[in-house]
C-alpha cells in the first residue's frame, strides 16, 4: 500500500508524502497480539517507504479499553507536529529502537543495540510502571530469567547492557521491550505495553507536562 501510494503520486509530479502514526501499544485487555507485534518491523523497516511512527501511545493516558483522554489527544498531536515539522525540513525522525540483542563475551549479559536520534536514558522515575528492568524482558527461555541490571553501556551511546542472574538460554530465546508486562500491575492508566527507555528530546506540551521521544516496543530474537 505504501509503495502504490508513492509510485501514483509519482505521476502526479508529487513527492514521496511522509505517512505518520502512532505505535499502538494495547489496552489492559488486550496486551500482546501478532498484529501488535507486526509494528515492530515497521519501527525499523518503514523509513524506506515513508513511513514514520511518530510516538508509542504508551507515554498518554487512557482507560482501560485505550481511549484517550483530551489532554492526551492534544499531546498526541503535538507529538505529530514535531515529528512532521522534523521531517518537512528534511530531517530525520526517529523514537529510539531496539535492532537486536545478541551474546556478549560475559555469558550473563545481553548486548542490545538501538537506534536513536540523541543520546538514550533510561529514566529511572519510570512514569508509566514498566517496573525495575525498565520494559525488559525475555520469552521461550528454557528456564525463567531474572534480570539484575540494565545500563547503558559505555562504549557504545546507543546500546544497552542486561545483565542476568544466569545465561539466558533457549532455541527461540527473545528479547522484548515493553511486552510482556502484567497489565493487572498497579498503573493502570497508561497502556500495558509500556517501557522506561527514552533518547534526551523533550519538548513542553501546551497541557503542563513535558513531552519525550519515548522508545517503540520490540520483540528480537538473541543472536
């Protein structure tokens, strides 16, 4: 659909339109789903056709079945204003993203590798309850893993180092960010699927609080 929507316009002298939306991060009933998960491709792959996910809507408020409230709307658009003025002056716009995780030498750690626009964070005052590993964690491991630690790490401004109380291991071991939360936890008024990991952009929203460029959910497989 997008390349049909860039190739007709291409015959009417148009250039490419930047198409904008919103990761879609769940209600409290709905909290993992193939389609929600089928966004993640698109975090990473859709700047090739245009395609731009503006922000997660983990970071608004909402009910329970996901609708938003009216300050959330207008933070929304304010979002969206931000990334089309980024992209109408030819710049780039990018909500940090999780490429892959993979092995370090030390068989505890985790290695996962982002991109980001600015320098990530990994804010500490967890506004949305994604817990103490920040929206981490891992699926189809052999045993449960428990994470001890996620940092940033030094050598590397875009990566992230999570360490485990013991090597993860697993034939279709993965890596998720923001699934996997347990939407019964105690902040029940933001959406589930939700994290802690943000790059230094910030702008003030016209409701009071301050807006960032929050990171999209992921789902990767350990290398």
């Amino acid at each position: 659909l997008l390349l049909q929507i860039s190739s007709d316009l291409k015959k009417l002298g148009l250039r490419r339109p930047s198409i904008l939306a919103m990761f879609d991060c769940g209600t409290r009933f709905i909290h993992d789903h193939e389609i929600l998960r089928a966004q993640c491709e698109f975090a990473w792959s859709g700047q090739n056709f245009g395609f731009h996910f503006s922000c997660p809507s983990y970071m608004f408020k909402c009910d329970s079945y996901g609708h938003l409230d009216t300050s959330a709307l207008r933070e929304v658009a304010e979002m969206e204003l931000a990334a089309l003025n980024a992209l109408d002056q030819d710049q780039e716009w990018i909500c940090p993203t999780v490429l892959l995780a993979e092995r370090d030498p030390d068989p505890h750690v985790i290695r996962v590798k982002c991109r980001a626009l600015a320098p990530l964070i990994l804010d500490a005052t967890d506004p949305f309850g994604a817990g103490a590993q920040f929206g981490f964690s891992f699926e189809g491991a052999d045993a449960p893993v428990e994470i001890l630690e996620v940092t940033l790490a030094t050598d590397d401004k875009q990566d992230l180092l999570i360490t485990c109380k013991s090597p993860p291991q697993g034939a279709d071991l993965k890596l998720r960010y923001g699934f996997g939360q347990n939407p019964e936890r105690a902040r029940l008024d933001y959406p589930p699927i939700c994290g802690a990991l943000r790059d230094t952009w910030q702008q003030q929203s016209s409701t009071g609080r301050l807006l960032h460029r929050w990171a999209l959910p992921a789902v990767v497989p350990v290398h």
